[in-house]
C-alpha cells in the first residue's frame, strides 16, 4: 500500500478536481515539519477544490511564500515581470508551532488577516499546506503546497 506522502504526491501529479475531504485526510496522516524547515523561497500550487481562493491567487499570478526569518514572512510572492516580488495586499506572516488535526506541526499565521496556514512534510522539496480561518467564511479550508 502507498504511504501518505505517495498519495499526497500521485494527487498532486493527478492535476484534476479533487474532493477537499481527501485532501484533508491525506493531510493529517504526513508527518510534522520543524519550523526551521521552512526557511528559503517556495514556489506554490494548489489543490483544485472548487475554492475560490484559487481563482484569487490565478487572478494575482501567485507563485510561492517567502520565509526569510520566522519572524519576517512574506506569505504572498507573485510574478511580475518575469521576478518574484512581494504582493504586499496581505501584509505579512510569523511561524509557530501549533496543534492542527492533533499533531504538533509548523503554523504561519498572517500579521494583519485572520488566517493560519498550517504544514505538514511530505519531503525535502515539498511541503502539504492548509490554509484556515475567519478570512476565509464559510468556503472552508484551502489545501495548497510548497516546492522548493
């Protein structure tokens, strides 16, 4: 049988319209990630859940987060002229270890926003994300994730 992180990855590979609760499951059978194994530049994609987070960040051309120290986070990197520059709409983020679908795991929350992106480890290039809070309504959680 596949492992998490397998499945995780063949549903990234699928590229196709995926079921949020599937998402979530696989979520939070992966394993914790350390704070310090954020830091860096991050290319993002997302889950096509029918979310309509995803046509926002389409709309904005975003490309990844940026993790600099953990306390000076820009969430949000977009494309503009061919170079990654902060979006700067969504202010900027913190990490913190926090307890999401009962395990100890990684957390950036935003400065100005209500929203926590929490994280999980799928390997060394490629982290599971899940972005949750107030901010969002009642559209749920938003399943993305981080390349290196």
């Amino acid at each position: 049988m596949s492992s998490p992180q397998e499945k995780y990855l063949a549903a990234i590979e699928a590229n196709r319209r995926v079921n949020p609760d599937t998402i979530e499951d696989l979520f939070r059978q992966l394993p914790s990630v350390k704070p310090d194994q954020l830091l860096g530049e991050w290319n993002g994609g997302y889950f096509d859940t029918g979310h309509p987070v995803a046509a926002q960040l389409e709309e904005i051309k975003w490309v990844g987060k940026s993790f600099k120290t953990l306390e000076d986070v820009d969430p949000v990197i977009v494309e503009r002229d061919g170079k990654r520059v902060s979006w700067g709409q969504w202010g900027f983020a913190s990490v913190r270890e926090m307890v999401y679908g009962g395990a100890v795991s990684t957390t950036m929350i935003y400065d100005d926003r209500p929203i926590l992106d929490h994280f999980r480890y799928v390997n060394d290039g490629l982290l599971a994300g899940v972005m949750e809070g107030k901010a969002l309504g009642h559209d749920g959680p938003f399943y993305f994730y981080l390349k290196r």
